[in-house]
C-alpha cells in the first residue's frame, strides 16, 4: 500500500475580524485534513477562535454549491437547474452589455467583506465594473464613521500597536467584545492584567469581555461621545494633562476645552444612564494612570453620531501625552499603515474620464425599490452583481431589501459558496472557491503584517475564484485591455509595490511584517494636513459640518419613544461572524435559535418568562424569536444577537427587519444600533 502524501501549506484566514490569522493546512492525498494556526506569527501564537477551528467542517458541507445554477422558480423560492459556465458567462455577459449600451449606472456591484482578501475581493472586480462604467459602491456597511473619524482626528486608520498593550497599566475596551470578536488581543490584555493593569469594558452589554473586566461601564447605545467629553472636562478641571504634548503636536485645543467644560460628569450620566461618580472614577484613572491604552472597536459607531464619538475618544491620548508611550494611545484600526497599492489592484483609470454616481450600500432596498435620493438621482437599478455579501440578511431595513431583490426586473447574479438568503434571489447563482482553494494576500485592521494565502488543494466540483469570474466575464464583454489577463498570483504580486514590502519572506514564511516604530506619534508626526492630532477638523468645516467633536444624539434616542420605549442593539452571536458560519451545524447547535436579551425588570412589566416567544417590532416591521432574561441585558436595553439567515428562523425575518437605513453624522455609516422596538410575550 502507498503511503499517503502529506504536506502543510501556509495561509490565511480571510474573515472580518482584526485578527488575520496566520493558517496552517495539512493537505493528505489532496484534502485537507487539518486547520490550525501557525505558531510562528506571533499575532496568531498558533490559536484559532472556535468559529475557524470549524473552518473543514465548513470547507466540507454537503450543501456547498459546485456547479453554476440558473433560477426556474419565482424569486426567493431558491429553485435553480445546473448549466455550464460557458452558457452562464455569455448570457450574463449578454444582459450586462444591453443595459450598458443604454446606461451603464443600471449596474450596480455590491460586495463587502465576504473575503477581507485583496484580491479576490477588491482587484478583478473592480476592473471590470470601472471598465463597464458601472455604479461605484459605497462601500458603509461596517465601518466608514469610525474610520473616516479617525482620519479627521489622526489622519487615518492608524493607532499603537497590538503587541504593546501587554505592557499597559489601564486598558479601556470600548465597545468591542475582544473574547469573542478580537480573541487574539485578548491574550495582551491578560498579560497586562496579570502585571497588574486594571481593564474596564464601556459597552450597553455586558458581554463575555466585560464578565472578565475588573469595571463594566453599561452605558445607554449612542451616548459614547457624551462620555468622552465628560472625561475631558474632568482631566481639564483636575489638571490631569500633558501640557507639552498638547502644545507641540495638536491642533484646536483651546476650542476644545471650551466644548469639554460644557459637558461635566452630573449632565453626561443624565444622557449615559449611569452614575456620574463612574464617569470620575474613570477619568481619574485616565488621567493619572502611565501607560494608559484604548481599544476602540466599531460597536461603538453604528449610531447616529458614531463618527463624532470616534473622533472624541480618539483625542483623548493626546490630552493625557498618552503617545508618548509604546503601550499608551488608541487603536480602532491599524489598516491605514499598510502600503498596499489599491491603484494598481483595482484600475480606476479603465473609468476613462467618466464619474458614475455612487450608491450607499447602506440604503441597498431604498436603492432597489427606486428611492430617487439613494439613487443619487441616477435610473434605476437593473442589474446587481452580489458576490462575498449576503445583503438580504445583512443589510438594514430588510423587508425593503427583500423587495427589491424579488423585483422580476431585476437581474441578479450571485457568487456564493452557499445557497443564503441572497442566493435565493438569484437568477444567476454562480460556485466560489473557498480560502484553502485560492491565491490572496490580506492586510489587517488588528496588527500591523501582510499575509500571503497560498492553495492548499484544488477547487472541488467547478468551483472558480471570484478573480477567475470577472476576467472571464471581461473576456466575454469584448475587453481586450492586458490588466484582464493578469492571474490570481499575478495580482497578489501587483498589491504592493515593488520593495514596500520583503516578498521573500512572504513566500518563505507566509507573512511580513510592514515597519514601524514602536511609538508611532510620540513625536507627534500625525499623517494629518497639519501633522498634528487635530482635536479641530478644518476639512470638516469645509464640508460644512462642526469642527469639533461632539454628542450627537441617536436619531432615535433611548426613552423617546412611548410605543417603542426600548433601544435595541444587535452585536453578533459570539459563534458567527455577520451572517458568516450561520449554516455550519455544530457552531448553530451552540447558539441554539434567535434571540434577544432582555433584562429582568423590562421583563416582568411585560409579562415575559425566560424562554418565552416575542415579538419584537416597530414601525419597520417584527420578529419573532425566543427571550432570553439575561443579566447581560441592562435596563432599558434589548440585545438581538445576530446576523441569522433569516430561513433558519420561523417567521423568516432576523432583527435587521427592524433596523432603519438612516445613515452616521460621519461617514454615511449604518445606524443598526440606533433602533428603537417593543417587546410582547406571544400567546401560547
């Protein structure tokens, strides 16, 4: 008998997280038989979180979709017959090129981070809608007014580094449940804790990370700029400050101070709903505790006035000197330190001058069911190419959403692994590989190393990369430009330029490392216009908005409402990842069935028994799911844990069929977190 052939192929994992782990996959006669981490890169240290732990179990579901499929059902019912690819690409191929040749902005891309990859998830693609002069995506899901504050404050996505907050004396984990969803930071915060640093979590829930917090600060969601700015004026009043640093290296601090002694603790518990002797106790602490670090994380920002929240706790370290410091300062993203060519990936230039309008991914069923402003005034969307999102479960308002994808004259095309919610819509449901089948390269949003993902096996049934589909469709519309013909290892070598990063090392090792120092701004140096931290945004005025940070309340602020006298946030199950890993059974058999926390006492004025059934609604609409009576619940407040497919629930819906399309005061973010709902226990 042969023995089998064994080898470990080095890779990465590419989900939504700011982990970006380092993988390492046993291949035995052509399949792969093991996931683990590789312990060489130290971000990683050879952990997986238990969702990619499960990542075969994933990679090897009976359902995973193998052959390119076209609809023969009504829309939603999820009915399709197999063809090839070749009669799929020429008919899609076809549909795109007439509506192009009346108006190409009828097309409309809508991707997000299904691959955090940057290429299979923002290369080819992007190629082929600029040369289409498709609509442009805005691309808001999850993001954009944290990270858009940031380069207002800092001038970009960029923070200290992970690896220091191990050596921090207090450490603020503000809104981010890291167990769960930063797992890898964890272990710095444990090391620092275990030298003696006090670790307080500010979040509306209390989560797993605040559980093994030594303060939890259950703050009402949307009221985190408040918080900041009576931190601010409580290091004001008691001279908690670094003089020097502020002089030298930041810009708006007399105005700033001027807001932040509007703001003390008694008026922003008022608008926190807690006790102002909390808010004290933590500026105290802030103030006259050495290193003093802060892991923001984007909860935090899917308010209404999420991007001024993230701009006032971004200043905060400057006011204390806090940059002086390895291991003090702020870290919501480490993206922007990242040199990676963006250009060259994705061709803007095959535009040719045009500027198609934009839509906001954010408002997609206000888009699709012809709202003339998500349209930016544009015609109406025809044609949507869907591919690493599952929009009908993730975005917003979905009852809006679901009926612009079953419109009849839409044309929809999907590129999916598995048959999800979106899938459903499709007229065209296209197979995609899966991490351990391709090429790509990914940077981080947690630490600070490119990472190179090699194919462990070969891609099963006819299965293609997301680059393979585009350049293939590229071919088929007639396009002749030599950027088409580039491979997939091709434009992982076209991500960076040449010397920006040590390719060598990629290749030998599976990562690199992007230099930096240790403490990036303790000479200030900000990547700002003026190279300061800018407490005042000039380029804000100029947008017409307040230079200043500020509180800006919740389009729809918690007690408010009497029919909705509730505010709902939806952070994610702690075994999924968005509506990631939703179909993989052994994860869903841990987290049961939907749900939504409610706390004892908005419970009982409701007559609600743990484990009963509810309904929770609003003007939007209802869902129905189970009750959980559940510490992490605070008064006042309702967690809808998600993102469910919304076939895995009864009534089809998941808590997005409550949350509103209204956008951030920066950025042009979702609000899910802005949401107010009722809660009734139903009969029987």
């Amino acid at each position: 008998m042969t023995a089998p052939t064994r080898s470990v192929v080095r890779g990465a994992c590419p989900h939504d997280c700011p982990d970006t782990c380092a993988l390492l996959t046993t291949v035995e006669d052509g399949r792969a038989i093991k996931l683990q981490g590789n312990p060489a890169h130290a971000p990683t240290g050879g952990v997986l979180c238990t969702k990619v732990s499960r990542y075969i179990e994933r990679h090897d579901h009976p359902e995973r979709l193998l052959q390119p499929q076209r609809r023969v059902g009504a829309k939603g019912e999820g009915r399709f017959e197999p063809v090839s690819w070749d009669e799929a690409l020429d008919d899609i191929a076809a549909r795109l090129r007439a509506l192009a040749a009346e108006d190409a902005q009828a097309i409309l891309p809508y991707s997000y981070a299904g691959t955090m990859g940057l290429v299979q998830g923002e290369s080819m693609d992007r190629r082929f809608f600029h040369r289409l002069g498709a609509s442009l995506l805005d691309r808001t899901i999850c993001s954009t007014a944290g990270g858009e504050a940031m380069g207002y404050t800092l001038g970009g996505k960029v923070g200290m580094r992970l690896e220091f907050f191990a050596e921090a004396k207090l450490i603020l984990i503000w809104g981010s449940n890291s167990i769960a969803s930063n797992l890898h930071f964890w272990r710095h915060v444990q090391t620092a804790k275990r030298a003696g640093a006090r670790v307080v979590c500010i979040d509306p829930r209390r989560t797993e990370t605040a559980d093994k917090c030594d303060e939890h600060i259950a703050l009402l969601p949307g009221t985190d700029g408040a918080l900041a700015l009576a931190l601010m004026h409580e290091l004001i009043v008691h001279d908690w400050l670094d003089p020097d640093y502020i002089a030298r290296h930041t810009l708006g601090w007399e105005a700033l101070r001027e807001r932040a002694l509007q703001w003390p603790p008694e008026r922003a518990a008022e608008v926190c709903g807690i006790p102002a002797q909390q808010i004290r106790d933590l500026a105290q602490a802030y103030g006259t505790t050495k290193p003093a670090a802060i892991r923001l994380n984007y909860g935090m920002q899917r308010v209404r006035g999420g991007g001024n929240a993230a701009r006032a706790i971004a200043c905060l370290p400057a006011l204390v000197g806090a940059w002086r410091h390895r291991a003090g300062g702020v870290l919501l993203s480490s993206s922007g330190f990242y040199p990676a060519d963006r250009a060259a990936l994705q061709r803007p230039d095959l535009l040719a001058g045009r500027r198609p309008r934009t839509i906001n991914m954010s408002r997609i069923g206000d888009a699709l069911t012809g709202d003339a402003q998500a349209l930016s005034g544009g015609p109406a969307v025809q044609a949507v190419v869907v591919y690493n999102s599952n929009p009908v479960a993730v975005a917003p308002e979905s009852a809006k959403v679901v009926a612009g994808f079953a419109r009849e004259d839409l044309f929809t095309v999907v590129l999916e692994q598995f048959q999800t919610d979106t899938a459903d819509y499709a007229d065209y449901l296209l197979p995609a590989t899966m991490q351990l089948e391709h090429w790509d390269i990914h940077c981080s949003y947690g630490h600070t190393d490119v990472l190179l993902n090699q194919p462990a096996i070969a891609a099963p049934g006819q299965t293609r990369s997301n680059a393979w589909v585009f350049r293939e469709l590229a071919r088929c519309m007639g396009y002749d430009e030599p950027c088409f013909a580039d491979d997939d290892e091709a434009l992982c070598r076209q991500a960076f330029a040449p010397g920006a990063i040590d390719w060598a090392a990629l290749e030998r090792d599976g990562f690199a490392p992007v230099p930096l120092p240790e403490a990036p701004f303790a000479e200030g140096r900000f990547p700002t216009p003026s190279g300061q931290c800018e407490f005042f945004s000039e380029r804000l005025v100029a947008l017409g908005m307040d230079g200043l940070p500020d509180h800006v309340p919740n389009h729809e602020p918690a007690g408010s409402s009497s029919a909705f006298p509730l505010a709902m946030i939806s952070p994610p199950a702690r075994n999924f990842l968005n509506s990631t890993f939703v179909n993989v059974r052994s994860l869903r058999s841990i987290e049961g069935e939907p749900l939504i926390e409610i706390h004892a006492d908005d419970a009982a004025a409701r007559g609600i028994a743990d484990g009963a059934m509810v309904r929770v609604f609003n003007a939007r609409g209802e869902h129905r799911c189970r009750a959980e009576v559940s510490r992490r619940a605070r008064p006042g407040v309702v967690n809808g844990l998600g993102i469910w497919w919304r076939k895995f629930n009864a009534d089809g819906t998941n808590v997005n069929q409550l949350t509103s399309q209204r956008l951030t005061d920066i950025g042009r973010g979702p609000t899910f977190y802005d949401c107010l709902v009722q809660v009734e226990a139903l009969a029987g």
